[in-house]
C-alpha cells in the first residue's frame, strides 16, 4: 500500500519495472491467471491547468479510480457484476491498448466542478462508483490513505 503523499510517489510505470524485474514471471500472466481480488486505485491529480481562463477555479477536480485488475476468461469483471456494464469491450479488443475496468470511483472538489452534471443518472452513478469503492475497501479490510482523504476533505 502506497503510504507517501502524492507528490512524493515514484511514477507508476517505474514501480511496476521494479515488480517485473523482481518477479518476471508477472510478465507471462494473463488478466484471468489473477485473483479476483487482485486490484489497483490510481490518484488523478491536476498537475496544471487546461484551459487558462475564467473557469480555473473549477478545474480542481481530482479522482482515485479503482480497477480490477482480474478478468474470467468470458472478459467480464471477476466479481464485480455489478459495473461489468462501464467495460467497454470494444476498446478492450483493440491491438496495443489495455483497459482496466472501472470497479469504483471517489472524487475530491468535484462538487460545483463544471464537470458536475445535473443530470440525475450521472449524478447516481457516481454515488454508485463510490458505493462500489467503499464496499470493495471495506470487504478488503483496506485503509486507504487517499481514500480517507478524499472522504474526509
């Protein structure tokens, strides 16, 4: 589990060269060799502002997406039925590209973010998404540091 402040984090792709280097047989797995509890959150942060103008201050939004990282041979979401929906399989099957299913969602300062829709069905799946990420913490019995911050903030 990830403890350092975001700003402090070594980037993704090195972390998972050192796991490959230390465990190459990772490299020989497919999505459905894996646990269905096997899983990864990314913390989205704004790391500068596009575009420049009045609508900065809405713009703040960040986002810790959790991902599934556990398919059945069907390609559907090992556990998780529920969000199989959001999976598109058509950018699945495209050569070269890997998607991670979306199994949850939490937002920070998304509220009176211009990318708020008053729309009742967005506004529902994302309590949805959060829902999902709690449960899926919560089964886990995982303390989440960006989690609790993004809840708690």
């Amino acid at each position: 589990m990830e403890h350092d402040a975001p700003y402090g984090r070594q980037p993704l792709a090195d972390m998972i060269s050192v796991f490959a280097c230390k465990f190459p047989d990772l490299n020989t797995y497919k999505s459905c060799d894996l646990l269905p509890s096997s899983w990864i959150s990314v913390a989205w942060y704004p790391i500068y502002r596009i575009p420049t103008g009045p609508t900065l201050q809405d713009l703040d939004a960040c986002f810790l997406t959790f991902h599934s990282l556990s398919t059945t041979p069907d390609g559907t979401i090992s556990g998780c039925p529920e969000t199989n929906n959001l999976h598109n399989s058509k950018v699945a099957s495209v050569p070269g590209k890997i998607t991670l299913p979306l199994i949850g969602l939490a937002s920070y300062k998304l509220n009176g973010s211009l990318w708020t829709s008053n729309q009742h069905h967005e506004q529902q799946l994302t309590t949805s998404l959060l829902k999902a990420a709690d449960d899926w913490l919560c089964q886990r019995q995982v303390d989440h540091p960006d989690y609790r911050f993004f809840l708690t903030h």
